[in-house]
C-alpha cells in the first residue's frame, strides 16, 4: 500500500506545489479532479482570502491539502482555522514544525514537513511528523543556500528513515516520478509544471517563459542572506546574482509577475525543469501522461529485473 495514497486519499501520488497566491482552488481544484493533490497555499499571508479558499476547496469534496509556511503566518489565526475546518492533510514549511504537529495531529490531520537536509528531516521524524516532502536544490522557489540535488537528498534521508516520502524539485513527468520511486519516494510533488498548466491563474507571459527556458534557465539567488530563492533568469535577476544579495524591495511587484505579466517586476520563481517543460498543457493532461510514462518505465524495469538483464 502506497502510505502517500492512503494519508491524501489521491487516486495518484502525485502532490501540487503550494504556490504563494498561485495554489488557490482554481489550480488545486484541476489537480485534484485529475486524480492528484491539490494544495492550497497560505504563503501569501492574506489569511482571510486563504480561508475563503479553503472553504471553496472544501465544499468540492476533492481531496487535497493546505500548507503552513511557519515563518510567513503572522499568527496562529491560520492553523487554528485549519484546525477547526475539516482539512485531512497539511504540508508545513520554512521552520520547525514541532509547535504545530500536536494541535494538527489533535485536530485528526496527516502532517508532513518539507526539509532541505538530512538533519532536518531527522528532527521532524523524532518530533512525530507523519512524512517529509523531500526539497531538492533543482526546485523553484525557496531554497536552502546549501544546495543538495533531489538525487542525493532522497537516497541520504531513505536510507536513515522509513517515514513515507514526498519528493519534490527536478521532476515534472514520468521519468522522473520513476527516478523518485527508485531513490525511495512513494509520490512526487510538481510546482513549476503546474505553474505552467493551463488552470494555472498566472499570465500568460509567466507560462510562456517557463515554456521557452532551458535547462540553465533559473539563477539561485541570494545565497548568503534569506531568503535564497530559485527564480526564472531576466534582467531584473542578472542584476540581483550579478550584485550577490537582493534588495529589500524585490518582491514588491510579485503579483504584477503573476497576474499582469511584467517579467520584470520581481523574480519569477521556477525550478530547473524549465528545461523540460515544452509547451503548455491542462492538469489532467499532465497527470495523466506523467503516470503513463511512469508505468511505461517501472514496467521496462521490472522485466529486466524479472529475467536478471540489464538490458
């Protein structure tokens, strides 16, 4: 049994990125409906909107999950409404998790803490979190300045635990669910595929970048202060890996990235899998061809284990 599967109630293990103002019930709602998890972001800090999403997400009776990003919630405003709504599975981030794990597992919800680190991922299982999403260095967003692959970080933290695992950072399709699977992970979590989704609610000009990126198409940014993030390459981005730190107005104008398309306005945060990501296609189209190749591979595998072959 898939322990992924039956702590989310997901027909596949296949996790949405919590997206700060992107991972609301429009994109949550598509993933989930696809057969995957959908997740609703609180990142934004704008709590009474995210309560309103929430409750959206909820009254769809879908599947899916809510993230607590421990150092971006102003209050315990947050998780007490999670607490008291109904939610089954929460991903918390960006903090220690052990002042949250009691009251969320009191409440009868399914935690999970995203680590960056091997030590992390030790602390939050002796603190009795139920599983870890696994963030490797290639994934977009907010990142640990001491960069360690997926590839490593989920074979060091399997080989050192057997809570279930959520890996996160460089996938975006069947071959590397596949390579996830085989490191030890029983799900994959996808943000910068998603963020390129035709459900996604961001502009155009934001899909289209993600599209026309190659492989060396994100910059990691502000490596020796806080936070580091993965973000898209532009000019505004040269200018801040150029100088070495960001300023303290960068992300200001992030929703003028998002919702009006001004590549310039802050950062446009992504992974590495830009370089894999050719063209813009719906959450069930990617779901479905992501578990399809999935198969496709485990099975090849499988029969060259079966006749002792490599092949």
């Amino acid at each position: 049994m898939n322990r992924v599967l039956a702590h989310t109630g997901a027909r596949y293990p296949i996790v949405q990125a919590p997206m700060g103002w992107i991972a609301r019930t429009q994109l949550a709602s598509a993933v989930s409906r696809a057969g995957g998890l959908g997740i609703i972001e609180t990142s934004s800090g704008e709590t009474a909107n995210c309560q309103r999403e929430i409750t959206a997400m909820s009254a769809l009776g879908l599947p899916f999950g809510v993230n607590l990003p421990i150092r971006f919630l102003k209050d315990d405003a947050m998780l007490r409404f999670v607490c008291e709504s109904g939610v089954k599975f929460v991903t918390t981030s960006a903090g220690s998790p052990a002042k949250f794990i009691r009251p969320l597992k009191d409440a009868g919800i399914v935690v999970y803490h995203a680590v960056p680190t091997v030590d992390t991922a030790l602390k939050c299982v002796d603190a009795g979190i139920d599983g870890l999403v696994v963030e490797g260095a290639e994934g977009g967003g907010f990142k640990n300045p001491e960069e360690v692959s997926t590839l490593v970080l989920l074979q060091a933290i399997r080989a050192r635990m057997d809570v279930p695992l959520i890996a996160a950072g460089g996938i975006c399709d069947g071959r590397g669910m596949a390579a996830a699977f085989a490191l030890g992970a029983e799900a994959i979590q996808m943000g910068t595929r998603f963020v390129s989704c035709s459900e996604s609610p961001v502009h155009a000009n934001y899909k289209n970048a993600i599209v026309d990126a190659g492989e060396t198409g994100t910059w990691v940014l502000n490596k020796k202060s806080s936070p580091c993030i993965r973000a898209l390459k532009s000019q505004r981005t040269q200018a801040i890996h150029e100088a070495g730190l960001m300023p303290a107005d960068t992300f200001a104008n992030l929703k003028s990235v998002y919702f009006d398309g001004d590549m310039e306005a802050a950062p446009a945060l992504a992974g590495q899998t830009v370089g894999l990501i050719d063209s813009i296609k719906t959450a069930q189209e990617i779901i479905e061809e992501t578990v399809s190749e999935f198969f496709a591979i485990t099975a090849r595998l499988g029969a060259l284990a079966a006749a002792r072959s490599f092949g």
